[in-house]
C-alpha cells in the first residue's frame, strides 16, 4: 500500500465506521471504543471492544480486530494495514499493534482530550519513544465527534474507562 497517496479525508470513512461500531458495542453494555483495520480501500475487520461480553480483560478492540485479521490472513498480512481506533489506544494495545507489525494508526480521539488521568501522560508516541520503536501515529481524525461520542457515554453510564 503506497500510504504517501492516502490522504486526511480518506481516513474519514473508515473512522466513520469505527464509530459506528463503537456504539454497537456500548449498546451491548461494552466501553464505547472501537477499532478498524484497512488494507488498501477494504474494512478487513471492524470490532468494539468486548470486555464486558466475553469477560475477557484482553477483548479490547484494537486486540480483537489484530487477532482476527491474523487468523485469517496471517502476520505478514497486517504491516500492510492502517489501524482506525476511535480513542488512544492502552498501553497494552499500542505494544500489541507494535507486534502485529502494523505501521500507521489513525486516532479520533486522545486521552488528554477525553481527560482520562489513569493512564498519566501515556500516548503511543511516548512509548514508542520509551522503547526505540517507531509508529506512523495520525491524530485529529474526526475527533470531535469520538470525544462527544465518547462524553455521551461516559455521562450516560458514569463510567470513564
């Protein structure tokens, strides 16, 4: 995938989707995150989190999108795929999109937009800063409708993470 060609509204779309997802998934009773993963102009897999559903502490959404496209597609399939997620992801995600050999993500919205104090001043950048890794990092992508989407929820369920 040539990504010098892909352009800030052509990431619209698929954040698009991602949102949508995300509301599936907080009206399962999940956090309201969600996460795509592109390969050229395709969805190849679009999750919510599911914690809440499986009971699985590792069902973030970022986690389930990267196992299904592995299972599938196999490893190598991912470093040619984009990540969408609607919020920043956790520390453990972000590693994990490190691993699954993934280049470029693209944010809605950031922790310190959301004013998440749990994480202190984690960002991806900063851990890949942390460990001498690299990651293409795209933020600002409909981002005010990810912090609204995601203020709605928290205020409708009086949670935050």
């Amino acid at each position: 995938m040539d990504r010098s060609k892909i352009t800030s509204a052509s990431h619209v779309p698929f954040m698009r989707a991602a949102l949508e997802e995300a509301a599936r998934a907080a009206d399962s009773g999940n956090t309201a995150v969600a996460a795509v993963l592109r390969h050229g102009e395709t969805i190849v897999a679009c999750s919510g989190s599911r914690v809440e559903t499986t009971g699985d502490p590792l069902d973030h959404a970022e986690a389930v999108v990267i196992r299904e496209v592995a299972g599938r597609f196999g490893r190598d399939f991912l470093a040619q795929c984009i990540l969408y997620s609607t919020m920043e992801p956790c520390p453990m995600c972000a590693w994990a999109i490190h691993l699954a050999g993934i280049h470029t993500i693209v944010l809605g919205a950031r922790h310190a937009a959301l004013g998440r104090r749990d994480l202190g001043t984690f960002t991806v950048e900063s851990l890949m800063q942390l460990t001498g890794q690299s990651l293409s990092v795209i933020s600002g992508v409909l981002e005010q409708e990810c912090v609204a989407f995601r203020g709605t929820w928290s205020r409708r369920t009086g949670r935050l993470l």
